[in-house]
C-alpha cells in the first residue's frame, strides 16, 4: 500500500521534509503501526516518534485514533498538538 504523508510545524523541522510518499510493509495496516514503521527508521524519526511524544494524526483530513485502519492512497498528516497560524 503507498500512502501519501505530510509532516508539519516541528515535525516538519525534525525530520527535516514536508512531504513524502512511503511504500508501507503489509504487516503496517493502522496509525500506530504506521508510527511504529516511522519510529523503526532511527534518528530524527525516532526522535519525532518517540514514546512520549504527542503527535496528532489526521487521516484524509479527519482527526484519526492510533487504531485508525490506512488503505492505499491515504493522506496521513501528522502534527503537534498546538500549532501557530
């Protein structure tokens, strides 16, 4: 499945792009996993991923729970809890 992905605010500034899309594994079906999937890549992913850490997850543009099931072509947008305008 390849979902599209958008990172704002810090998110944005930690893993250093705005945007991508991402070919997931078949065993990554939900938010979590998919956060799982993100935080497995090292670095500044897991740092911005990371236990303890509050991400909000829209999914297609829609406040999402981590048991939210992704389906291909799915816009997944992952940002602070407090945002600025």
């Amino acid at each position: 499945m390849r979902i599209k992905l958008l990172y704002f605010a810090s998110l944005r500034e930690t893993v250093g792009t705005a945007r991508e899309s991402l070919e997931l594994p078949a065993a990554v079906s939900t938010v979590a996993g998919l956060q799982e999937h993100l935080r497995a890549r090292g670095s500044t992913w897991a740092q911005a991923f990371g236990a303890g850490r509050a991400v909000r997850v829209a999914l297609d543009q829609v406040i999402a729970g981590p048991d939210s099931a992704l389906h291909d072509g799915a816009e997944v947008a992952f940002f602070p809890p407090v945002t600025g305008g």
